[in-house]
C-alpha cells in the first residue's frame, strides 16, 4: 500500500496533511446529485458495537438511507441488514467485503471496522467516489496515518466530503473555548495537562484464533493500536488542539501491571515537548474498580486557565474568563453534530475537510507516546516518521 510513497519527513507529512484542510466550496449540483436528493444513499464497513450504534444516529437524521453493509461477519451484516431493511445482495462478507460494497452506486461510506483497516478502507472509498465519514482513531502506525492524510487531500482534490468522527471537536462549548483561546484571551500558553483514567477496558487476553480477534479486537495492539491509540486519544486530540502546534518529542513509560503479558498495556504516562514550547504531562490507565472515568485536559496560559472534561464541562477563568458550561451526553450529540454536518458539506459542496489534519495530527501524537512508552524513554517525532514501522497481522486462512 505504501511501498510507491517517498521517504517520509517531518516537513513533508505535515505539509501534506495540512493540504487536506484547504476550503473548497462547491456548486451542489456537482456533488452525486445531492442537491436533487437531499436523502443520501450510504453504506456501512464495520457493523459491530459502535457501528450498529451509530447507524441508527444516521438514519433517525432523515437524511441518509442505508443501502449496503459489509462486515467480516454474516451475523452482524445480517443484525445491520435486517435493521434497516438492506437486502441480502447487498450484505456482504469476508476481508473483501467491503470492496464489494464500494462497487455499488452510494453517496458515501461509514467507517465503523477495527483501526487497522481504516487507512485502506477509507483510501479505497476515496478512490471509489465516495464521500467517507471515519470512526477515529484513523489509524494504528505512521503508514496509517500518511494514507489517510493522503486520503483527505485526494478526497478534496476529487470534491469529495472526509470527516473524522471526534466528538469533542463538534461541541459548541469546546469549539467556542478554543475560538477564546485562539484569539489570545488566555495569554501565551505556558503548561497543558492531559488525563484519561477509565475504569472498564478489563484485563483481558486477545483471543487465540485470527477470527476471534476480529471479532474481539480490542486487545489485539496491531488491530486496535494499543488503548493510548484506540481510547486514550480522545484526551490527546483535546490537548494537541489546544497547544495546535505538533510534537517534538516524548519521554514514555508504562506497561502491564494489570493485564496479563500478551495483552496490550494498562497505563502509560508520557512527557511531551512540543514545537511552540510548551510541555504536556499525560497519563492514562485503565480497569481499576470504581475509579471515576474522565478525559481531562487542562492548559494554563499567561492570562488564564482552560479546562474540559468530556463527561463534565468546560471553561475558562483568568482575566477573560469564558463561564461555558456542560457538554452533556457527547458521546451521543457529538457524533450526532458530526453527522448533520457531514450530510450539509456534502449537499452544499464544501470539501475542505478540516477534519482531517488534526485527526493526523492527534493520531500521531498518541502513536509517538505509545512508542515512547513502549521504549522506556525518549523518542522524537522525526525518528518516528522516520521508522515508518507498520504494525502487522497475519490475516491468512481468513475468508476473503
């Protein structure tokens, strides 16, 4: 997938990505004939927990109608299949599934499969005229997060809609807290601060057979990219959007206190430097009982104090404060925003996608902490993109 690209650095990764973000703003009569029908036909890649969930957000919208599904499963296509009444033809099966589904005529695609097959999935929708609503995280590896970044700036290039599901970044009061932060009302940015302690994620062990771990994929650290990557990345994609600006390096630990060895790890507490000077402190855990879940980013600037928690609120005190408020259930009314807004760049043809560069971004951030841990110590983020290193499955034997 990779093998064409050439050498990757610092300067050229984020270039790239950073093209993905350009404003385009198109007739809606170019774009698949939304304009003309403003129910959209999509189709469903992942019909597990979260993509079960989500489509039924997309289809009480009004605006979308489920057309096609595919997943490796025939159970699950058909739980998704049966829902929404796609037919049986249209259900499909397998590794390859998915591109059975792209085949079809569809406005778009839904990305809900495990992390590892983001990137493919997503550049193959692309490819195939799609527009592509992606669950995060986008990716597990650095190859991962190039395609997707290439992904977007193709996607825009093609006038195609490209959106990354983060729900943060979808809240008003998130979003009208870092317009504040933006415009200077806390000061320069001194320290950022970023928690995520979870109490569930278990202490499982991935299970023994390939097809298991499809099916159960969460301990599985090629298929879900380690928790840091997987979950803990929401707190990071909160911190790297306030600090916007990218990491220079991390200095790691972690590991397996919990879990049993072979699993992934159960914390990780990494200090990051990064390129505007300031430092952030993060740290994540998982599975211990009764522990209070939040995703808590603090930063501290030179007039003022930011603070947000997903499952609380956010605020600003300082000489500017910012009184915000409650983010409710944003697990629910961020991907619910995301998918209104999805449906409306797609009608009204504004293919900037500006979602997609600092979900590459994040993304990395919390690959360069997973390796940094993973290390024992220090690693800069130009040695990261440098390795390159692609976290690898062994899928043979697997239905194709």
């Amino acid at each position: 997938m990779n093998a064409a690209l050439p050498p990757v650095t610092r300067r050229r990764f984020l270039a790239g990505s950073a093209a993905a973000s350009a404003f385009t703003l198109l007739r809606p009569s170019t774009v698949f004939g939304a304009a003309a029908n403003a129910v959209l036909e999509i189709g469903l890649i992942g019909c597990g927990g979260r993509g079960g969930w989500i489509a039924n957000l997309f289809a009480e919208t009004g605006n979308y109608r489920w057309v096609a599904c595919a997943d490796y499963f025939q159970d699950r296509v058909d739980a998704v299949g049966g829902k929404y009444a796609i037919p049986s033809a249209h259900r499909h099966t397998g590794l390859s599934g998915y591109r059975r589904l792209l085949e079809r005529k569809l406005d778009a695609v839904v990305i809900e499969s495990p992390p590892y097959f983001h990137p493919q999935q997503a550049s193959d929708a692309v490819d195939a005229g799609k527009h592509v609503y992606v669950a995060k995280p986008i990716a597990v590896d650095v190859p991962g997060c190039r395609t997707i970044g290439e992904s977007g700036r193709r996607a825009t290039a093609k006038k195609q809609v490209f959106l990354v599901d983060f729900q943060t970044r979808a809240n008003a009061v998130y979003r009208e807290a870092l317009r504040r932060i933006r415009q200077g009302e806390m000061g320069r940015l001194v320290l950022a601060e970023a928690h995520y302690p979870w109490a569930g994620g278990g202490r499982g062990l991935p299970p023994s057979s390939v097809e298991e771990q499809l099916r159960n994929w969460y301990y599985v650290k090629a298929l879900s990219g380690d928790f840091i990557v997987e979950q803990a990345i929401h707190a990071l994609d909160v911190a790297t959007w306030v600090l916007d600006a990218d990491p220079l390096r991390a200095q790691g630990m972690g590991g397996q206190r919990l879990r049993p060895k072979g699993s992934i790890w159960d914390h990780f507490a990494v200090n990051y430097e990064f390129a505007n000077g300031v430092p952030l402190s993060f740290t994540c855990i998982q599975s211990i009982p009764e522990m209070r879940d939040e995703i808590v980013c603090r930063a501290y600037g030179s007039e003022g104090y930011f603070y947000s928690d997903y499952f609380g609120e956010v605020w600003i005190r300082g000489n500017d404060p910012y009184p915000g408020g409650s983010v409710g259930n944003l697990y629910t009314t961020g991907a619910q925003v995301n998918i209104h807004e999805f449906h409306q760049a797609i009608v009204n043809g504004d293919c900037g996608n500006p979602t997609v560069a600092p979900s590459v971004r994040s993304n990395l951030t919390a690959i360069l902490g997973r390796e940094a841990g993973y290390r024992g110590g220090e690693l800069t983020f130009d040695e990261l993109l440098q390795a390159d290193r692609k976290l690898e499955i062994d899928l043979s034997g697997l239905r194709a």
